[in-house]
C-alpha cells in the first residue's frame, strides 16, 4: 500500500500526468503507463512501465 500523500506528490515521468492507483500499479491518467510497485515502493522509470502509450 502506498500513502495517500506520497500519491499526491507523484506523476507520469513522460508526460506529467495524473497517477492512480491501480491494484499493486501506479498508473497514468493521461497515457496509461502503468508503473511497478516493489516492496511498497513504486518504481517510476519509464523504461519499467507496461500499459498503452
């Protein structure tokens, strides 16, 4: 689970987008990416992202 607040202060590194929670992802309201959690941390690099772009 991550903090509300620390989803708050994040977005989309490629395009500054919104982010969600999605399940155990970390997704974009703009252009989908959907970005990993790992060990409750999400990993916000565009090269590890899945989804649509």
């Amino acid at each position: 689970m991550i903090d509300p607040e620390l989803l708050d202060l994040l977005v989309c590194p490629v395009d500054h987008g919104d982010v969600g929670l999605d399940a155990d992802r970390v997704v974009c309201a703009e252009c989908g990416r959907a970005y990993p959690i790992v060990d409750g941390i999400p990993v916000m690099l565009a090269e590890r992202a899945g989804g649509s772009v």
